[in-house]
C-alpha cells in the first residue's frame, strides 16, 4: 500500500462497532483509518467532498458464486470483484461450488493464484464440506483451514446424511470453524420450481414447500446445540425458518442467519409472469413470508444481508421456466435495494444498514473489519442516499445480467469505494 493520505471531509459517518452517526471527517493513512473526528486538518494529498453523503464501513457479502475456476464464462474474480466494489462491497465470501469444487487444498492453491492475480476487491474462501459436494465423503476440513477457508459449506446442495452432517458439526467445533447452510431437504423439494401453493398451481409447476427447507433448518440447529459448532444459515426465506432461529438463539444455541435483497424485496406473484429473474432457490415465498423477512432484519434475528449473487448466462436464463437455472445476481444492486426497501420504509436505519452488511458478517467470519474505528483497514464507501437510477442490463458490470431488479428504480448510488486505502471504484 502506498502512504498517499486520503481526507474524507464533513460526510454523515455511520460506524455500528463505535454506535457513531454523526458529521465527521476521516483521515486514512498507509491504508489504514488514521483519524475519525471533526475538523481534521491533516495535510493530506487528496480531499473528498462527502458533504450530504453517508461514508460506510466498506460492506462484506458473504455469499457469493464468483464462478471460478470453471464457469469464467458466467463470472470471474476479476469482474466479480469489480461488480462488487461497485455495489459498496469490499469483502466477499466466495462460495465453493465451482468447478472443480473447493473440496481440497490443492483446490484452494489454485484458487488463491487467481484472486492473487485478478481481484479487486477482498475475497474469502469458504471451502465445502463433502468431495466434489456430493454429500458422501468428507472433505479434509482441517486441511482446508490450513490452506485458508474460513468457513465451510455445499452451498447449492444440502448434506443429506444426518450422521455425515454429525461429524462435521464436531469437527467444526473442534476447528472452530463456521458451518453455513443451505437448508433444504431435496426429498421434499425434489424438483420443485416456484413456492408451493397457489403460485406453483396456477403455473403448473411443482412447486418447493416451505417446509422442505424449515425441516432442515430444524435439524442442523439441533446438531449445532449438540455439538456447540457455529452455525450460519445461508438465504432463510420463510417465517416458520425465522421462528425456529428465534428459539434456538434464546436457548443460547449458536445459530445466525442470513436473508437476500430478492427475499426482502419480492413475494411469489413476481414469478407469475415466468419471468426467470425470479427463479431462485429457496425460491420467492408468500407475502407474509415477505413480511417475516423483513420484520427478521428489522429485529436482528436475521443478522446478515447478502446477495447469493448466482451469475447465469443468457443461454441458461433466457429460456423455458423449467428448463433456467436457478438464481440471480446480487452484487451491484443489494444496498441500493437495502436502502430502497429497508432504511425508507422503516426497517433499518443506518447504523442497523451497517451491521447488518458489513459489521456483524465481519464478526461471524472473524475478520478484523466492518468498523470505521482508528487503525483498522481503510475499507470505506461513499453513498449518495438521494440519488435514483434505474436497474440497466447494459451498465451492469457483472459478466452476467440476471438480475431480479432490471428495470426498477432504487435509491442510493455508490459514489467511492475505498480499499485498504486506495480508491477502487469512483462513480
Ligand atoms: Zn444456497
Ligand atoms: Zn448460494
């Protein structure tokens, strides 16, 4: 890193680690935050302007399908990243479903190489839990975490074997290492598409019941208050999910969650036009599912917002309903929409924006960021909260478009992304 010293001056500096909203100036030095306070006279080589701005701990997205290596045609790091710096995210938790999957440290070296060479912004591992994520045998956790997984999961796929699952809980606990879930039970899911009820009926679809996913959610907090284990539960999407995280937390269980921009945002009539930017999986739910959702964030019962940004080509989500893939892109949009349907209508406000994206991810997977505090890495964004655009295909930066949002107006454009103290991405 460079020691060129960058002056944030008079922006709204909102930091949830230090309960901070306040008008205030950011002095960043050698990458790092030097000073936050009023009036800083520092001499600094550049000022910026941030008056009538929101400055931010830069936002950790923890679940994020960069597709490489193997899909580079979907995504890569390299524009992945850059999606993300544009979005306000400075740190990703990269899911290992690529191909070939991150079941080995082999797999994890190779990995490593690239984000060496193209990312643009932090990128985390999260290795899988079972070879080639086929829910059989398991990977060498302990050797993953050696090589630098931060986490374990078969995002995309749930382990179906309840004893296999067992023996990961314990092991995660002895690692200290972070389980995280895709709950669904595929042997009620089994080849659903949309929600079940009146949505799947109307059409003709099968249709993916809540509780195909709640079952599941039910079991691995039972396994994680046997073992002791951390337990993240990827995309909740159902109230019924929402309840039994509620319980296990008050019983001391140590369970958080996530939900996505898409399952705060739409219900299941989005879907009624076979539009396949709504097609995801756990897919969009009832109303009052949605409600839950929301109501969820707003409590601190689901702690995280992340996207489950699922790059697909044209090819694969410009076709037949049943026959497109699952999932939607999240990066460039997620606290545009966080802003648009959470701090507008009263669910958040900003200090709660900030720990929900960037301060309580950074403290599930133990990282020492999410904080605007002195001396921590000067990973900071710069918002306009006023500003309006409409979602565009041709300005997206992700290699792929499918994004639930195209065509709708949200509030609040990213104007800097900072990381480590340079500046990566300026509107
Ligand atoms: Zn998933
Ligand atoms: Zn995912």
């Amino acid at each position: 890193m460079g020691t060129e010293g960058i002056l944030i001056k008079n922006g709204r500096v909102i930091d949830p680690a230090d309960k901070l909203d306040a008008v205030a100036d950011i002095f960043i030095e050698s990458g790092k935050i030097s000073r936050v306070a009023r009036g800083v006279k520092n001499g600094a080589d550049k000022e910026i302007d941030a008056s009538g701005k929101i400055v931010l701990p830069g936002l950790i997205d923890m679940h994020v399908h960069l597709r490489e290596p193997g899909r580079e045609d979907k995504e890569t790091v390299c524009s992945g990243t850059k999606a993300a710096l544009r979005g306000g995210i400075t740190s990703v938790l990269a899911m290992p479903n690529t191909s070939p999957a991150i079941d080995s440290a082999q797999n994890i070296k190779l990995l490593k190489n690239i984000i060496g060479k193209s990312a643009k912004a932090d990128v985390f591992i999260c290795g899988a839990i079972t070879m080639a994520r086929q829910g059989r045998q398991l990977c060498d956790i302990p050797a993953l975490k050696q090589e630098g997984a931060i986490a374990a999961s078969d995002d995309g796929s749930s382990v179906d074997d309840e004893n296999l699952m067992l023996e990961v809980f314990k092991l995660a606990k002895k690692e200290g290492i972070l389980v995280i879930s895709h709950c669904e039970d595929r042997a009620l899911s089994a080849n659903g598409m949309v929600n079940l009820g009146f949505t799947s009926t109307r059409m003709g679809l099968r249709g993916i019941s809540p509780e195909s996913e709640y079952k599941r959610v039910e079991r691995d907090i039972n396994l994680a208050q046997k073992t002791g284990a951390r337990l993240h539960i990827a995309h909740v999407s159902c109230r019924e999910s929402i309840g039994l995280i509620a319980d296990a937390k008050k019983k001391g269980v140590r369970v958080t969650c996530e939900a996505t921009p898409h399952h705060f945002t739409f219900s299941e009539e989005a879907v009624l036009g076979y539009d396949t930017n709504f097609k995801m999986n756990p897919p969009l739910r009832s109303k009052d599912d949605l409600v839950a959702v929301r109501k969820g964030i707003a409590d601190g019962i689901i702690d995280v917002i992340a996207s489950d940004h699922a790059p697909h080509t044209e090819n694969e989500k410009d076709i037949e309903f049943d026959r497109a893939e699952f999932g939607v892109i999240g990066l460039e949009t997620e606290l545009a929409a966080a802003i648009t349907g959470l701090v507008r209508q009263g669910f958040l406000d900003w200090k709660g924006l900030a720990r929900r994206m960037s301060l309580t991810p950074a403290r599930i997977l133990g990282l020492d960021k999410g904080t605007l505090g002195a001396g921590k890495d000067a990973d900071i964004i710069i918002v306009d909260p006023e500003k309006e655009w409409v979602v565009d295909k041709a300005h997206l930066i992700s290699k792929s478009k499918n994004s639930a949002f195209l065509g709708r107006k949200l509030k609040g454009v990213v104007e800097y992304t900072i990381v480590k103290g340079k500046v990566a991405y300026k509107a």
